[in-house]
C-alpha cells in the first residue's frame, strides 16, 4: 500500500496516475476534499481508500503494518499568502508528524521540498546539506519549506529511508485548480486563447532584460519519474535538487507555447506588481550532479517538448492526466 498526501492536487494527482499506469492500484489518496476544482484529478484514478488530512494519522496508526511509502506531497503552495500560521501548521507541523509517524513504524518517506527556498539565488542552487541552512527565502511558502529541510537535517533519528526533493518549476496537466498559483505555460495558454496575446512581467533588476527572466521549468512528467527512481532506489537519504539543469527564459516559454497553439507570436510587458518585487526570483537552475551522482541517468524532457505535449495532449483538449 502506498500513501500519497496531497493526492488531489496537481503533483500529488499526477503521481497518482503514473503509479497506475506502472500497474500501482493499492494506493490510499490522503488530502483535504473541500474543493470541487480538484474533483477530476483523482476520480478518474484507481485507489483504495481516501483520507481526510485532518484524520490521516489516526487511520495510519491502525493501518500502519499494510503501509509500504508515504509520498508527502500535500502543502499550502501559495506563494503570495500572508498567514504564517497557516503554513507553520499545513507545512511544517504537519511534515514533523509525517516524519515521526515513519520513524514510529519503520517506513521510508519521500517530501517535497522547493526551489523556492533558494531565495534569490545569490547563495547558488547546490543542495548540499551543509549549505542548506544558509538559504535566505522570499516569502512565507518557501520559509516553511526550508524550515522542514532544516529541521529534517538537524533531526537524530529518521525513517530508514528518507528523501527531500526540491522541485524547481513544475508545469503539466492536473494543475487547472490552481488559479494564481498555475504554471506560467498555463497561464499563458489561457490567455493567448482569450485575447491573442501574452505579457510578461517587464524586469526590474538591471542584470536582466524584459522577457529575460529564467527559470529552470520541468514538466511533471519527469517529476514522475524522479519520484518512482526513488521509490524503487531507497538509499542515499538527503535532500536532492529536481530540475532539468537548465534555466530558461520567460520569453522563450511563451514563444514555445504560441508555437504549440499554431499562433503568430504577439508578446508584449506590463510592470511586475509592487508586492511581488521584493520576493522574485529572477533565475534558477538546479544543480543536479548530486541526483545524477546517485545513478539517475533517465534524460529530462525539454522545455519545448513539455510545453508541446501539454498543450497539445491536455490543455487544447481539456483533459488531465
């Protein structure tokens, strides 16, 4: 039996769909259910049980012997929010329990951990653990992320097997929940099809021009597959970068996504809003030597390949995965 947390959002679904079709069907879908938006992300899947987060560890404390993994995927994932307490509850509290509950009964766990705790990436992205504790995040979400990878590191006792993955920026299908908080190809998809045309935030840090901003983009596919090498690896516990190992610009991506709708290209800028300059990241690329260092050798979907299966398989058919 596998338990996935955060199984009906956009990560946490698409899990949940690669491990059926790898022929995973025992699988207990843990999260909360107050949002129909998520309703198509797990109904269409083959599960066993589903559990409210709010119950979740009372139901593993009397099924805890049938559990093989718990993939904890489940987290407040605004980026933009303002209550601290919150995320201290949903996303360190919460993970600390997680974490307890493995060690009490022996089972192995992988969490998601950020990019987004880099911060503005003056300390680089290199996810050795002794430069961890050092990392300076923007804003509420990456601070309770990085919290946990501090804490998970400073911790004596810790399941047998353990992994803290920091995914970089994470697009594909199962996301159309999440509004604001979307990828920025979905974003654009949206918007190129009701107006025509896509702007991007002009750049406000003079070491980058408009449009030059860059982000290392990986499509959930290959979330997916990180995810199950580590699943069926279950050594070498740490904290591991999830990139592709290649930073690309804003103005490439938009490029990509009029390409894959068959459009001209009509791109223009707007000012980034004031509240969102003082916590922006205007680059990030993984450093994953470390992940490949540990034998992963599957080669990583391109930026324009992810954005042509996405748009072309699911989002110009409205389908998840």
């Amino acid at each position: 039996m596998i338990v996935v947390t955060g199984a009906a959002g956009f990560i946490g679904s698409y899990i949940v769909g690669k491990l059926n079709r790898e022929g995973f069907k025992d699988i207990v879908l843990v999260d909360k259910y107050d949002d129909p938006l998520k309703f198509q992300n797990y109904t269409t899947k083959t599960y066993t049980e589903i559990v409210d987060r709010d119950n979740f560890f009372e139901w593993l404390a009397i099924h805890e012997k049938f559990v093989q993994i718990i993939i904890h995927l489940g987290a407040r994932t605004d980026t933009v929010g303002q209550e601290p307490e919150i995320y201290q509850k949903l996303n360190l509290e919460y993970s600390k329990k997680i974490w307890n509950a493995c060690i009490q009964y022996g089972l192995p766990l992988i969490y998601a951990s950020s990019a987004s705790t880099y911060g503005d990436g003056h300390l680089g992205f290199d996810d050795n653990h002794s430069l961890i504790p050092e990392l300076q995040p923007l804003n509420l979400y990456a601070q309770s992320k990085h919290d946990f990878d501090c804490w998970a590191l400073k911790q004596e006792k810790h399941p047998f097997f353990w992994v803290g993955l920091k995914f970089f920026n994470v697009f594909g299908p199962n996301e159309y929940h999440k509004d604001r908080m979307a990828s920025v190809i979905f974003q654009a998809f949206n918007t190129i099809s009701e107006k025509g045309k896509m702007e991007l935030f002009r750049s406000h840090h003079p070491d980058f021009k408009d449009g030059e901003q860059a982000r290392d983009f990986i499509y959930v596919e290959d979330i997916a597959k990180v995810i199950l090498f580590f699943m069926n690896h279950r050594r070498d516990s740490g904290i591991y970068n999830v990139g592709t190992g290649k930073a690309s610009t804003y103005l490439s991506l938009t490029k990509a996504v009029f390409k894959s709708m068959n459009l001209d290209e009509n791109i223009g800028f707007i000012d980034t809003p004031e509240d969102l300059r003082g916590k922006y990241q205007y680059y990030t690329c993984a450093n994953i030597q470390k992940l490949k260092g540990i034998g992963y050798q599957l080669p990583f979907m391109s930026l324009e390949d992810g954005i042509c299966d996405y748009v072309t398989n699911y989002l110009i058919p409205k389908t998840g995965y």
